[in-house]
C-alpha cells in the first residue's frame, strides 16, 4: 500500500505511546543510577545570609549537597542564539534574583531519600523588596538591542504622528496579557551519565544539537564529547527549547558523584525556572479616514524580562506585516523585574501582538461603523509592508470568506448586546493571524536494504505534534512504498543535524531534507522496488534562492462565538471555527489535531491563563495545575479548522507552511471581540473572566 501527501494516516507512534512502548527522558533505564533534587529560594530578591545543610548531609543515603560555597565553576553565559541562549545563574554565588532560583542540588541515592535530605536543608535569607511589576515606582524600561527573533527593537514607516494628526477618525487603547506558563503534560527531566570526560544525556528537549552546544559551553568540553538523546518529548510549546538549570545540575551532580544522576522538576519549580511567556502592556494608537482606511499606526509594546537576562517578545513583528498601514511607527521596550527570564511560548509575539491589533482593529471597526471584515479587507495588504517583497502565497481573502460562509458571519447582528439565547448573552468575534514561515538548514539520511526496509534517520525531535508520522509519509510518498516499511530514528546528536522543534520549522526543514534524500535513493534504485545491495543518501535542505525575494506566512481567520450569563458573569465558547492558509497539508488528521489544539490554547489564553503573582514578593502563588485554569473538555464547545491546503511552491520543496502555532494566531482576539459584542463591554486585560466582568 502506498500513501500519499495529505492523507489522514494515524499516528504511527500512538501505540508506543499508549501502551509505554515510548520512551520519554526519566523512563530511560541505567544502572546505579542517583537522584538529585532541587532547592530552591523562597525569596525574589536578596543574599543568602545563611545555609545549614548538615541534618541534610546527614541522612543516610545522601551522596552529596551541593550550594553556592562548594558548587563547581561553570560558564552561565553561553551567547550567540537570542532567545535561545539564556544567562543561567549556576551557585555562582550568594545572589537571589528570582522567586524560586536553584540554591542547592541534593543528590541521593534514591529519590525518597534525596527530597528528605533537600527538605532538611536550611536557608536563611537576607531578602529585599523585589519588583514584580512594570508599576513599580523603582522599575525603568530600556530598549532591547534585538527582538527575540533578532529583528530590530523599532519599526518607522512613514511619519505616524504627523498622519494621526491628520486623521478624521482617532481609536487608542491598551491591551495587557499576564505571565503565562507553558505546562506540558511531562515534566522537564534529565539522566546524565559521564564516561571519563564524554558526557550523554537524556533529555526532554526541543532540540539535541542547540543543547550539545550549550552544555559543551557550560562545561568546555568539545561537542563531540556530548551526546544528547531525546526521541519522545511529552510536550513542550517553547520552554524545552532552552538549556535551563535542571539539565546543567544533572550533569554537575554526576560528575560529582561519579554514577549517573536523574532530575525530574515538580510543577512548581518548571513555573519558575524554565521560562514563562512575559507581561505584555500594548498600547495601539489608529489614525484613520472614516471610511476605516487606516493613515497612521502607533504600537507600544513594554514587556517584562528577568534581573538578569534579556528576551524581549517580538510582538510588533506581526502588527508591521500585518495590514497596509502607510505610516507606521512600532517600538519594543523591557521593564527588569524578580521573575525567572522568559522563552519562547507558542506563537511567540504573534500570540501577543495578533491579540493586541486585532482587538484594536474591532475598536475601530465599531468606531467607524462597519464589519470587521469588511475593515479588514479595506487594509489588506497583497504585499508585505515590512520587507517590502511579495507574499510567496497568501490566500488570506480566501480564509475570511471561507470562515465567514461556514461559521454563518452573515446572521451576525451587528448591535453589541443584541443576540441572546435564552438567558445567555450571544457574541460573534472575528480575528486574523499570520505566522512566519521560517526553514532552517536541517539534514537527514535514508537507507533502504535488499528486503525493501527503509531507516530514515535526522536528529530532529518527537514534542508531540507528530513528527513520526509526517515524516514517514513523506518518506513513503517520496519513494512510493508502503509506509510500513519505512522505520524512522529521531532525536539523537548521532544522526545528522537538524534545528530545534520550534517556530513551526521542523516538517518545512526535516521534511525537506528527507524529501530530498529519498528522491537521490529514488535516482540510485533506477526504477527498480528493491536494490541488489544496500543504498543510502544524505541531504541537507538550505534555504532555496529563489525564496529570498519574497515574504513566507502562514495565515488564519478565527471565528468565535461565545455565550455570556449576565448574572453568573461567565463566559463560554459556544463554538468556533478556524481556516487556514498553511500551504501543502502532508497529513490531514495531524494538521486538524494541531489546529484544533492551537486554538484551544488560545480560549486558554483569553479566558483562564494566568500565573497569579504576589506584587509584595514576586511569588507565584498559583504554580500548580489546580490553581493555574487550563482549558479542559467541559471548557470548549464546538471546535473545528480547516486548511485550505494550496501549496506553497516558493516556501520550501515539498510546498508546505507552518501548522503548529498559527491556530493560535488570533484565536485570544476572535474570543474577546465575541465577548464584547455579546455585552457591549470591552475587555482589554486577558484573562477575561468574572474578575473582570464585575
């Protein structure tokens, strides 16, 4: 049976993955293998004044306690990679700069054992009043020298002021999202092991080869003296796309004792240590005709970052792409607070800015009087504005009509607070998105033996979006065999080097090589199903030539609507309904799964996500799963996404674009702009809930 691009195949990795077949990180099995656990500050900001760690040291079965006073010199500033590189505060010293920063490794010999002896060890603080917020009168901004995407910090077209000055029509307001944290169902863990001065570890990682070099760094060893090894991630959604401090106190710890140490973080400490997505504060400034053409565009964006490290969320990126706005001035700036420094977390800055503008364009909307999409369309732009290149494909017009046609847009009454259904207040909100569709140099090889068996190997990364699979059908379509003779190897620094799993890039980039790899195999079978010996290719996709001239996006057009009890004050999707333009499908059911997935992260986002922060102490007091509110079964109604599936051939050789983070793409913002026409009352502060409904 052969398979083609696009089928819905099911996933070939379900079973593994159900029955404990897969191996996550922690399951790996070594011999004589230790336990290390955390300590952590219960302060933001101070000194330590004092550590007692002899009741620790005490206990039986204790190997080693490890602070600040004996900890080995390690390099915390590897640099090179903004946004990937993170300064790691390794018990350099006596210095607290966040809520819950590593003081002490407590390593056992087995886990019991090792969180008694890390509950006895004492710390007493010398703590000062921390910053946990961009109000706080001892808190300044700075403007970043880059985005986390390495974009400059300022965007200017135009004269901006001069046209708003200018403008018939003037809509201004400012949008806030809180700190939010990624909670994949696995947690961050590490077993590393050390033979003579080699080092391997197993790893729940976005990427084996970012985290070779990083460690290689910390510890100045050669990368080829590392070996990570990651073939399941249990999700991830940005923050294993880090080295954090787990996998560098793991390997500390078993050079120190000598056998292979496993650390796995609790909930709380992953909340604090491995990155969040920031504070955001988004001011959006239109100057407009009262047609609804907009003539100036202001967006402000002031987010936070840690003490000690700089990541700056590139929201403006998609609001400088976004429309045809002529006259733009968009800037991004820092505030320092007492958190850990924040990552990556889906749709990074589109999440974001996509929530901010598209909220703002409905302000404006209703300001001037006409349909959302209709004021959508009177800004399109058939160009990208920013880089001044044609869109490889964008098929956006399109999504919008789709959406509105299946979602029934038209029976829409345009009055806020004119819909009901029963006692329920009933809003429609729209949004659109775009995500950049980024490729990076990635390689894969591909063998096939005398009985036909196919091993594709590349050393990219399984987080749960279905990698297994896809690249299977690639492999299989490309070669035109039965998908159950291909056997891919994924995720070892071994294989040929692939870029992390992020940014939507890992099919566009993996996929590519290995499409490219199979059709040099295709060449060297000659036509024959079965070589007389054993063949093998090797490929490494770059970015094509050809693609420099233009501007690659994915794009969506978000539909929601929500259901508002006007007593209770509470909201409730109803239902809602995605498409979008994501170039070439490779596999239908894993596209919808992401979609759908991506899309429910977004009613996370604009209805119950939130890390709620102590603002005299910088703690977190919510960094577990039953106070930090995740969408669940019972939260979502109707949910459903179709891709329109039109190849992209500029984008990359197998014609695809990124899947896995535009569903969020807009999907906070078509939740909020229901919201507001089911009552009439505009939200500007996510989560929205009855916090801010009363």
């Amino acid at each position: 049976m052969t398979i083609a691009i696009g089928e819905a195949r099911e996933r070939v990795d379900a079973i593994a993955k159900v029955t404990g077949a897969a191996t996550y990180s922690a399951e790996h099995q070594l011999d004589d293998v230790a336990f290390a656990v955390l300590v952590l500050s219960t302060v933001a900001r101070g000194r330590i004044a004092r550590i007692d760690d002899a009741d620790a040291r005490a206990v039986p079965g204790t190997l080693a306690v490890i602070t600040h006073r004996n900890a080995p010199v390690l390099n915390g500033e590897i640099t090179g990679r903004p946004g990937l590189d993170k300064h790691l505060l390794l018990l350099a010293d006596d210095r607290i700069q966040f809520d819950r920063q590593p003081v002490a490794i407590v390593v056992a010999a087995d886990l019991e054992t090792a969180r008694e002896a890390a509950a006895l060890v004492r710390v007493e603080y010398a703590s000062e009043p921390p910053i946990a917020s961009v109000d706080d009168p001892r808190a300044s901004w700075f403007f970043p020298k880059q985005t986390a995407h390495m974009e400059p910090p300022e965007i200017v077209r135009g004269d901006a002021a001069s046209a708003r000055a200018a403008a018939a029509v003037v809509v201004s307001a400012t949008y806030t999202t809180p700190l939010e944290n990624h909670n994949p169902i696995e947690p961050h863990a590490s077993i590393a092991a050390w033979d003579g001065d080699r080092l391997t570890i197993y790893d729940a990682t976005q990427g084996v080869f970012e985290e070779r070099r990083k460690i290689a760094g910390v510890f100045g060893l050669p990368e080829d003296d590392v070996r990570i090894i990651s073939p399941y991630v249990g999700g991830a959604f940005g923050n294993k796309g880090s080295v954090w401090y787990h996998q560098v106190f793991a390997a500390a710890a078993a050079r120190i004792v000598d056998r292979p140490v496993k650390l796995v973080l609790d909930r709380d400490q992953m909340f604090a240590i491995t990155g969040h997505r920031p504070h955001t504060r988004q001011t959006i400034t239109f100057g407009a005709d009262g047609d609804g053409t907009v003539t100036s565009f202001e967006h402000d964006v002031l987010a936070t970052t840690s003490m000690f490290d700089v990541f700056t969320e590139s929201a403006g990126e998609y609001t400088a792409m976004a429309y045809a706005f002529p006259n733009v001035i968009i800037r991004h700036r820092l505030v320092r607070t007492n958190f850990g420094t924040p990552t990556f977390m889906r749709a990074p800055g589109e999440a974001t800015g996509t929530y901010a503008l598209e909220t703002a364009l409905d302000e404006l909307a209703e300001a001037v009087g006409i349909d959302p999409i209709a004021l959508r369309l009177r800004n399109y732009a058939e160009s990208d504005p920013n880089k001044e290149k044609p869109f490889s494909t964008k098929y956006l017009r399109e999504c919008y009509a789709r959406g509105a046609e299946r979602f029934g847009w038209g029976a829409r009454s345009r009055a806020p607070r004119s819909m009901r259904d029963g006692r329920e207040l009933i809003g429609y909100g729209m949004a659109g998105g775009a995500y950049p569709a980024q490729i990076f140099d990635a390689a894969a090889s591909v063998s096939m033996e005398t009985d036909g068996r196919v091993t594709v190997r590349s050393g990219t990364q399984e987080i749960g979006q279905g990698t297994y699979t896809a690249i299977e059908q690639i492999a299989a379509s490309e070669l035109a065999i039965d998908p159950a003779r291909v056997r891919l190897e994924l995720g070892d620094t071994r294989y040929p080097r692939a870029m992390n799993s992020g940014g939507s890039t890992t099919i566009a980039s993996v996929g590519s090589a290995v499409a490219l790899a199979c059709r040099d195999l295709a060449r060297q079978l000659g036509g024959r199903s079965r070589p007389e010996r054993r063949l093998s290719a090797t490929a490494t996709f770059t970015t094509p030539d050809d693609r420099e001239g233009y501007s690659c996006y994915s794009f969506a057009a978000q539909f929601a609507e929500v259901g508002v009890d006007p007593d209770l004050r509470t909201v409730r999707v109803r239902r809602m309904f995605g498409v979008f333009d994501v170039g070439r499908v490779i596999n239908a059911r894993l596209a919808h799964s992401q979609f759908v997935g991506a899309m429910t992260m977004g009613i996370g986002m604009a209805l119950f996500e939130r890390t709620i922060v102590d603002p005299r102490t910088a703690r977190i007091m919510n960094a577990n799963l039953a106070d930090y509110l995740l969408p669940t079964n019972a939260d979502i109604g109707q949910i459903d996404a179709e891709a329109l599936g039109i190849r992209d051939d500029i984008v990359n050789p197998i014609g695809t674009k990124p899947v896995g983070e535009i569903g969020i793409c807009g999907a906070a913002a078509a939740v909020a702009n229901a919201v507001y026409h089911a009552t009439g009352r505009r939200i500007r502060d996510l989560p929205i809930g009855p916090r801010v409904l009363g």
